[in-house]
C-alpha cells in the first residue's frame, strides 16, 4: 500500500484560518458586552449610593434643624403651700446693763439658768459713789441744820415783828433766809436720794422671770456705765413662748388671716414638725422688699425650741377661687413679647402656637393664667426665637395639681 500524498504548508494554512474567524468574533463580542453591562452596573449601583446618601444627609440636616421641646400639661387647682424662712425669737428679751461704775464682787447665774423676776444675778462693788454717798449725807445733814436754825429765827423776829420791836425789812430778810435755807435742805436731800439710788444700782437683778441667754462679764471686771461702749452684763431671755417673724410676698398678703395655723420645722428635729399661730401683721408693704412683716407665736411650754433658731416656715392656702377657667403652669414658660405676655404651645401637627395669657394669682415658681386649658401642650423654657408655625419635637414633661 502507498501512503497518501501529503499536502504542503501553503496549500493548507489559508483554509485554516479561514476555518477560525467565524467562532473567534462571538467570543469576542460577548466579552464587550459582558465588560460595558459590569461597567454600567457599576456606575448605576454607585450613582444610587451617592444618591441615598446625599437624602439621608439632607434627612439629618432637617432633623437637626427641628428643636426639642420640653411639654408640661397646665394643672388645675390645688391647695397652695408657700415656704419661708424666718427666725425664732424669745417673746421678751433683754439686755441687763450696769447703772452704776465700779467692778464686779460676784455673779450669782450663769447662761442657761432660770431665773424669777428680781433674783439677784450680780454684785459691783462701788467705793466711789459710797464714798459720795456718804459725803451727800453729810451735807444733808448740815443744811438740816441751817434750816432748823433759820427757822428759829424767823419765828423770832416774827414775835417781835410784832411787837413792833423790829422793822418789817428785817423780819422780811429773816423770812427769805429760811425759805433759802429749806430749799437747800431739799437740794441736799435730792442728791442724798440720787446716789441711794445709783448705790442701789450695785445689785443687778432679773426683769422679768426667764431664761439667762448671755453672761459678758466675771468678777474683778471694771464696770463704766453710761457710754456707747458699755456691753449688757447679762441677757435675760422669755422663751415660754417664741416669736417668729416672717416676711411674705405681696401676692399673699392677701391670705394671711390672724389667727391661722402654721407649720414650720426647724434643723434640730429633723423631720418633726412644729405649729404656730400668726398673731398680727404690719398691715403695710416694705416699698423695698415688696413684702409684708407677719408675726407667729409658738407655745414653748416644753422647753423644746430656742430663740435665734432658723426655721423654715411653710403656709398651706385651700384652692382659690380664682377667675373660671384658670390652670397652672410653670412661670418658666413664659414669653415676654411686644403683644404683651405669652405661652409657645404645640398643635396637634407638632407645629408651634404662641397663645396670649393672663395672669391670675403669681405662686413663684407657678403661676395661675387663664386663656389656656388643661389639655394645652405648653412648650415649657422655650427659645427667644420661636415663632407660630415652627415645627418641633416634643419631649413630655408631667406637671399639674
């Protein structure tokens, strides 16, 4: 058998590429087709990113934009408590200074002792004005003398006088001497009775029964009455019952009654609370402070209380009878505008409503309006810039009675 003839290289390589182009182009197209469809997605999903990032920015931005605002509900009526500080006072008090100069012999009571009316509670021992005592007396004793003698002599020449034995110029004469004379005497016996008395001042005593609240002295001490400087010796102090004195706003003078009940507590008891009673007041406003002077009595019968003592004073008021449709509100939600007082609330939209009020009863930190109800969302500290329309969020805050 032959073998077939082999054909050469150049007769058989053109028909081999031809045979090739047709399958090579498919490939090749799907490849741009495959590469421009991933090109586009790309750009479409990246466009989309940016696009939703850019609404979610704008989103935060207009968020940012919308305030929160804290919401308080008005409250109706409630019973009003009013707290005040005040201080106690002994219902007498007083300072016991020396009348007369010397130095202290002895004291008798020290601060805490109790002590009656007139007890003895110190000694100053006086030579000075025992010494001058003792000279007036003299003295007294010597114009006694010269009137007695000069009215022994008067009566003389008033028998003569009559006799016609004398002139009436010297009897008249006589006459002026012993009505000299007896004014003299009594001239003498006055300044006898002033020094008994400021010797008498050498026993210091209690005024009043009470309490000894101070001691500013101690023996051998130099007394010096009678100059600015002089110190009391001792203070003598009523605590039986206890002043207190309380100033209160004039938006409550009204309500102030004499006779009402009063609670107050005190630091040493705490949690205890104590009564007193309000007595009277001063029926006039301090143009400084805006507020009137109201006095209370406690019952300190037990001793339990001392004078000097902060107390914080409470005043419990029923509800009032104020106009028909008042609530409650902070003061804190205020506006003070050009048309006058206002409140900023919120619709039912979240949209701001700046409503006008009036004013009925001011409690201090509540006030008592009217132009709002119970059901007003009112924007409680709201801002300067706030107008009617302005979108916020809200944040409840409970308040009321």
């Amino acid at each position: 058998m032959g073998r077939p003839p082999m054909p050469d290289a150049a007769s058989s390589f053109p028909q081999h590429r031809a045979a090739e182009k047709p399958g090579h182009r498919p490939r090749l197209y799907r490849f741009v087709l495959v590469a421009g469809v991933l090109f586009a997605l790309v750009l479409l999903v990246g466009t989309l990113m940016r696009l939703h990032a850019r609404h979610q920015l704008h989103a935060v931005t207009v968020a940012a934009t919308i305030p929160t605002v804290s919401i308080v509900h008005p409250g109706g009526k409630a019973s009003d408590r009013l707290v005040l500080p005040g201080r106690l006072q002994a219902w007498y008090s007083a300072p016991v200074y020396a009348r007369t100069n010397g130095y202290l012999l002895r004291w008798y009571v020290d601060i805490g002792q109790s002590v009656q009316a007139g007890q003895l509670l110190a000694e100053i021992d006086t030579p000075d004005v025992d010494l001058q005592l003792a000279g007036a007396r003299a003295a007294l004793a010597t114009r006694t003398a010269q009137r007695d003698l000069a009215g022994i002599t008067t009566r003389r020449w008033n028998r003569l006088n009559a006799l016609n034995a004398v002139s009436q110029q010297e009897t008249d004469e006589r006459r002026g001497n012993f009505a000299a004379s007896e004014a003299t005497r009594h001239e003498a016996a006055a300044e006898v009775q002033r020094l008994e008395t400021l010797s008498g001042f050498k026993r210091i005593v209690a005024p009043f029964t009470g309490v000894v609240t101070s001691r500013a002295t101690d023996i051998g001490a130099l007394i010096v009455a009678g100059t600015s400087a002089a110190q009391p010796l001792f203070t003598v102090s009523d605590v039986s019952q206890l002043r207190i004195y309380v100033s209160v706003p004039q938006t409550y003078i009204a309500r102030m009654k004499e006779g009402m009940s009063v609670a107050f507590t005190v630091p040493d008891y705490p949690g205890r609370e104590f009564r007193a009673r309000l007595i009277r007041s001063a029926d006039a406003v301090d143009p400084q402070s805006g507020a009137m002077l109201v006095q209370l009595v406690y019952d300190n019968a037990r001793n339990l209380l001392r004078p000097g003592a902060y107390a914080q004073i409470a005043f419990t008021f029923p509800a009032t009878d104020g106009a028909s449709g008042a609530v409650r509100i902070p003061a804190s939600s205020l506006l003070f505008r050009r048309d006058g007082t206002t409140v900023a609330t919120m619709d039912s939209s979240q949209h701001v409503k700046i409503l006008p009020i009036a004013i009925v009863t001011d409690f201090g930190t509540e006030l008592e309006v009217t132009g709002l109800t119970a059901q007003s969302a009112v924007i409680d500290n709201p801002r300067d810039d706030l107008r009617d329309g302005d979108e916020v969020r809200p944040q409840e805050n409970r308040h009321g009675a």
